[in-house]
C-alpha cells in the first residue's frame, strides 16, 4: 500500500508553529527582560502552552498539564523538553509581561500581513479601511471594575475590555489594548493618531470624541460614524444629490458641530442622512471626508459590522469564560494567546484554496492537533487518502480467485 501524503510529516500543532519565528520570540523576549530569573521555562516554551490550552479549549491549569502527560510522547516535535509543572505555569502567567505575547503576535502579523489581504475589495477606498470597536469579557473576580452599578445582593464581577481595531481587507486585530470594562471607548480613538494619512476609520457612535475628530481632519485621516441624538450642531450648506446617487440618500450637508467647554470650539464635518429600506431604519452620518459619495460613506459605515463578526467568531471559537490566573497580566496573556491562535488558523485557512467555514477549521485542527497529517493536503482534498485506499484494494483483489469476496460482510 502507497504511502498517504495526507498522513505524514509533523503533528498539526508543529505546522501552526511554523509561522512564528524562534529567533524574533527570543530577541523579543530578551528586550523585554522575560528570560530574567528564568531557568527552564522560557518565552517560546511558554507560548507554545498557552497556544495549546488555547487550540484545545482547556480552561483550568489542570487540564492543560493532564493534555501535555497525554502527548509526552510528541512534545518534542514542539521544542518542549521538559514538562511544565502547574505552579511554574502559574507562575509564568503571573510574572511575565504580556507585552511580549503582544509584540510576538504583531510580530507575525506584520510578517505574513501580506497572506491576508482580500483580493475580493477592488475598492481602494475600502482597502485602506480600518474599523474600530470593543468587546468586554466579564470575570469572575473583581479584578478589573465593571460596568453598571453595584448589585444590592452578591458581589459585582469585573470586566476587561479589548479596544480593538482591524482593517478590513485582513480581518484581523492589527492593535489591541485592554481596560477595566468600565472605561469609556471615546479615550481610545486617539490610538488611531498613527495611522497614515488618507486612511479611513469608521466606529460607532460610543467613540464620540469631536476634539479627536478635529485631530483627525488637520492629519488628513478620514472618519466614518453615526451622529448622536443629542449632539450639538448648526447646518451650513446642503449638497445636491446627484441623480444617480442611491434613493436611500435623504439629505447631505456641511454642519459645524459645537464641543468643548461651553462649547466654545467647532468642528467641520458633513451630516448624510440615510434611509435604510431593507431594515427601515434611519441612519445619520457624520464624516470629515467631503469627496467621497454619500452611498460610499453609508457603506463604509456598513462594513463596520464586520468586526462585530469578528468578536463573535472569536468567542466561539475561543470562548475566554475561564482564565488560567486570577490577575490582570495572566488575564492579558491568555488573550493574546487566543488571538494569535486565531490569527494562525486565519493565516492556514488563507494558504488553502478550497473553501472552509472558519468554525469547522477550528474544530478539526483542535481535535486532530497533535496527530501527524499534513493540514494543507488534507484541507485541500479530505477524501483523497480515503479513495486511494480503495483504489488500493479494488488493485488487491482484481486478479483474486473470488473477487466477489472482497466486499463481503457478515
């Protein structure tokens, strides 16, 4: 019998691994002081764990050591030597700066930031589209403040929140930073500042921030959001519209938006007010961006959306309800995990060109992660090394005395 391409050559876990750099881990680890009092568990050693309590959904420090003594026999295919103890694991989570799992994952996001991109959005406007948003993850400690008030019975849980933004042709997180639940989003817009100018950003409305919008116009970065009801403003000049431009399109005017102490500053924007017909749902939008189509601006705002798909896909693919450490740095720690594990079957899923519902990869390399089959031949082709086999055996028994034997049962 021939020997299957599918089933040969590294554990699955080995081939994810393959895109992160060792030498980089190390010279991060090393300019960020992670190696420091350490005798064996290192930066890469660690982060291969966490990835694995990340890629199999383990969720107490237990499971994850019981999951490593199930694949002894394999762990040196990962560059572990040696068993990790809870208490080290423990202690690591604890101890190590997150920041080098976050300059680790920018760090392969930069490198293979290339294999993301979507040929799909033709659109340069759309390819130089960034969207902004945040998640919260509630705690079960009161480790960070939550949000709302205090409950009259029990005590209230804590929260983190991860700021978040992506650009939308790749579909993955290109910054993160984290805060107490409680923090309001607005503080974190100036995050965008680094942006090059002409890039677009869109938000919701929570962002909110007219002095950061005004910072925007004088860097040439061009803003995309919804106008809040009680926001203050004069109209200046209303547009005509085209008559080619889409029938949602009620009304586009320029506007001054009045902010800051008793509103004493101005700001220059331009109001669109949409109709939505297949949702029947008025939509107002502000903008600093005068060039563009009212129906562009209404659909760049529509694909903001697209990081709400994203937070859902993370959840359930890598549902962060349990932490392995009850502080803030293990907390951080294991969510840059998740998103590295993520941004590593997204970059799998960009090398394969069959198409795979991004759940059904997650599951698959989840329960096959440690056995030995080549993930892009099996992913391209699932039912060859099956087909093979019978051809195999249609081979064996065509010259046999009783070839009607061969698929008898019993």
């Amino acid at each position: 019998m021939g020997k299957s391409t599918n089933f040969s050559g590294q554990p699955i876990f080995n081939q994810l691994l393959s895109f992160i750099d060792k030498n980089e881990v190390k010279n991060i680890a090393k300019r960020n002081g992670a190696e420091r009092y350490v005798k064996k568990f290192s930066t890469y050693n660690h982060l291969v764990v966490m990835l694995f309590a990340a890629l199999e959904g383990y969720s107490s420090l237990r499971e994850v050591i019981l999951g490593l003594l199930a694949n002894a026999h394999k762990l040196s295919h990962l560059g572990l030597s040696y068993l990790v103890k809870r208490s080290t694991l423990s202690e690591a989570n604890l101890r190590r700066t997150s920041k080098v799992f976050e300059e680790i994952y920018l760090s392969v996001y930069r490198q293979h930031a290339p294999s993301l991109a979507d040929s799909q959005l033709s659109d340069s406007d759309l390819k130089r589209l960034y969207i902004m948003d945040s998640s919260t993850l509630s705690l079960f400690k009161d480790i960070l403040k939550g949000v709302g008030r205090n409950p009259k019975q029990g005590k209230k849980k804590g929260g983190i929140k991860a700021h978040t933004l992506i650009k939308a042709s790749e579909n993955v997180p290109c910054l993160v930073r984290y805060s107490a639940a409680a923090r309001h989003d607005h503080l974190f817009l100036k995050e965008a500042m680094n942006l090059a100018a002409g890039s677009i950003i869109t938000f919701d409305k929570g962002y909110v921030d007219y002095e950061q919008y005004e910072q925007f116009t004088q860097q040439s970065i061009w803003y995309v959001t919804r106008l809040k009801d009680n926001a203050l403003y004069k109209a200046q000049v209303e547009y005509d519209i085209p008559d080619e431009a889409d029938t949602g399109v009620l009304k586009d005017e320029e506007i001054t938006v009045s902010y800051g102490e008793n509103k004493a500053k101005e700001h220059r924007a331009r109001r669109i007010a949409y109709w939505d017909s297949k949702n029947e749902r008025l939509f107002e939008f502000i903008t600093n961006n005068f060039e563009l189509p009212a129906e562009k601006i209404a659909l760049i705002y529509k694909k903001r959306w697209q990081i709400e798909l994203l937070f859902k896909q993370l959840k359930q693919n890598f549902p962060l309800k349990y932490f392995l450490g009850d502080n803030e740095n293990a907390i951080e720690l294991q969510i840059w995990a998740a998103l590295l594990a993520n941004l590593l079957i997204t970059l799998v899923r960009s090398k394969v060109k069959r198409s795979w519902a991004f759940s059904n990869l997650v599951s698959l390399i989840s329960k096959q992660l440690m056995n030995y089959i080549n993930v892009y031949s099996f992913l391209e082709d699932p039912e060859k090394s099956w087909l093979k086999i019978i051809e195999e055996n249609n081979d064996t028994y065509q010259n046999s005395l009783f070839p009607e034997m061969k698929g008898a049962s019993f």
